[in-house]
C-alpha cells in the first residue's frame, strides 16, 4: 500500500468544501443503505476532520460497512515535521494526479459516505452564516467517496476516506455557499439507484460519469447555527434522530 507522500491536495486559490456533516445511525446504514459494520462500533453524529464515521465499499458480495477517518491522510500517519493540509476533500479535476487520491482513485477505491446533512458557509448576509444542506424530503444519502487502508503497528488495519467535490459555479443552490470571491463547489450525491454501479466501478474514466451536480429541486438548504459543545461527543446508537 503507498504510504504518505508530499504534494499538495487542493488548489491554492480554492477554499476546503465540506469539512463537517451529520452521519446516519447504524439503523439508517442498515435499512437505509443495506449495510452494516462488524461488531460494537460506535460513532459520533458530527464528523469533523479525522473523527470515525460509516462508509460504504463494494465487493463481490455486496455491499460492506467500514469504520473510517474523515481525512484521506489522518493526522496520525503524517510524518513528524511535515506540515498538515487537508484531505477531507478530492477534487474531480485533480483526484486523478495529486498523490494523496491518485492511487486509489486509479484502483477503483470508491465508496459511498452516508450522511444526513452537510453543512457550508453562506456569506448572503454580508458574514458567515453556517448552513445545512440536506435533501428536500429528509432522507438519508450518501456521496461519492474514496477511500484507502493503513497498515498499524499492533497489525491491525484502518481505513480513511475523502469526499469527491466538483465546481457548482452555476448550481442554484451550492452557489450561494463560500465567500463571494471563491470557487463554487458541491459533493456528489449518488443517486440510490446508481450506488452499487458506483461501488462496483474499477474504471477511472467510467467514474467520472458519475461526478454530476444534483438536481436543485432535490436539495434543501437552511441556516443552522452551531451550537457549542457542552461535553463529549454522544455515540450514535441504533435510534433514529
């Protein structure tokens, strides 16, 4: 498996996208999406950068439940001394060259990131205001993802990932979010029906077919103010929100 390797991961005049979400319960994942984790694994609701939360990878028997970490490169496989930058996010554009995605996205390593929510700034107002982008009837969904394995020093074995994003210059809806004078991007919403021809895609070109902005009328997005924390993070159950 390639270990870290220097390079950048995003375009230096591009903000990050999405950088926080609202996963689903193991419920959801299992009768929402038909898949399931092994054993007790818990996770919290809010995944920010480098928390564990469900994906989704495809095999020959379907489809398969995976603890990950929100970041394709997790802060605790950078080498000390090298700066951190971030890799909750893969650009469509580049994910086929930078050396962060390009050998998994070249291994058909795709996955599917389950959520119920995601959340951007929007700058409407003159400041930045939190936002939730969620579909229009509330159900779960998932985006495209990619995702890749690291070997640990007690042989165990865990699993990163990051979210696919592609310019939404002209998209009614994502390009209300990020400052006036940044890139318009959004996430790729895999529509249920295309998800297991996702998972099962091993075909760089064939993938990119599937890097589509959704259609508005299916998005829903609202103000959303964070709340502060009040104590540790609440792991997700089988109930429902």
């Amino acid at each position: 498996m390639e270990q870290f390797i220097l390079g950048r991961t995003c375009s230096p005049i591009s903000a990050p996208m999405c950088i926080n979400y609202q996963t689903v319960t193991s419920q959801q994942l299992s009768s929402r999406f038909n898949a399931s984790l092994k054993g007790d694994q818990q996770w919290g609701v809010d995944t920010w950068q480098d928390y564990l939360a469900p994906i989704i990878v495809g095999d020959a028997g379907g489809r398969v439940g995976l603890l990950a970490q929100y970041s394709m490169i997790p802060k605790q496989h950078i080498p000390p001394g090298v700066k951190r930058f971030s890799t909750m996010n893969a650009r469509a554009e580049t994910v086929a060259t930078l050396r962060s995605f390009a050998q998994p996205w070249r291994d058909g390593q795709l996955c599917l990131v389950p959520m119920m929510a995601f959340y951007e700034p929007c700058y409407e107002s003159g400041k930045a205001e939190r936002w939730r982008i969620s579909r229009t009837d509330e159900m779960p969904f998932a985006v495209a993802g990619l995702f890749r394995s690291w070997p640990e020093a007690d042989g165990s074995k865990s699993y990163s990932f990051t979210q696919i994003t592609i310019n939404a210059d002209t998209h009614p809806v994502m390009n209300r979010f990020q400052k006036p004078e940044d890139e318009k991007r959004s996430l790729v919403l895999i529509p249920p029906e295309a998800c297991d021809e996702w998972l099962q895609c091993r075909d760089p070109e064939q993938a990119k077919s599937f890097l589509l902005n959704c259609p508005p009328e299916l998005i829903h997005a609202r103000p959303e103010p964070k709340t502060a924390k009040l104590g540790p993070v609440t792991p997700v159950n089988g109930e429902l929100f």
